[in-house]
C-alpha cells in the first residue's frame, strides 16, 4: 500500500497535467506589480498554436490571457509556440498598455 504522502502527490498529478494540457500557465515570481514596483517582472507563457477547437481555441483563451496579463503586468514577456496573429491580438492597448 502506498504511504500516504505518494497518495497525495498522486492526487495533485492530474491538476498539474491539465494546467499544463491547458495553455493557461503563467509562471511568475511574485505577487501582482504595484504602482512604483522597482523590480523587473519576468513572465513565461505557453500561449498554444490556435489548431484547437473550442473550449480550448484561441478565442476561448485570449480573453483569460490578457486578463492575466493586466494583472500580472510583466516587463518583460517571453511566449512559447506564439504565431504572428496570436501575438498581434495581445497589441499594447488592450492585454499590455504599459508597452508600445
């Protein structure tokens, strides 16, 4: 029988799997920027080709994208697997509107 602390890990795999399967993970290192936050604000996020059918099409996705965007506000933005029009819909006025 498994001991108890392999039970719960086991458990929380699942979760893990389907963050990632999501295109929905935003990895950061600490809370949401303030107003006169001196850090730099490095953000990785795995936007997804848009090939999937909807729930998970980019249409579905964007939304949650730039509201996590708008509030984790980074200063810098590194993408996985972004094609051009993905990127052109995250335009600086809407998901960035600190950025140019």
């Amino acid at each position: 029988m498994p001991s108890r602390r392999i039970r719960l890990s086991l458990l929380g795999l699942p979760l893990v799997l389907a963050a990632l399967v999501s295109g929905a993970v935003a990895v950061t290192a600490s809370a949401p920027a303030s107003a006169g936050d001196a850090r730099l604000r490095v953000m990785t996020y795995n936007i997804r080709l848009d090939a999937d059918a909807p729930p998970r099409d980019w249409a579905s996705r964007l939304p949650l994208m730039k509201q996590v965007l708008r509030r984790q506000r980074p200063d810098l933005l590194g993408v996985q697997e972004a094609t051009w029009p993905q990127m052109r819909d995250l335009d600086g006025k809407s998901a960035l509107p600190a950025h140019d």
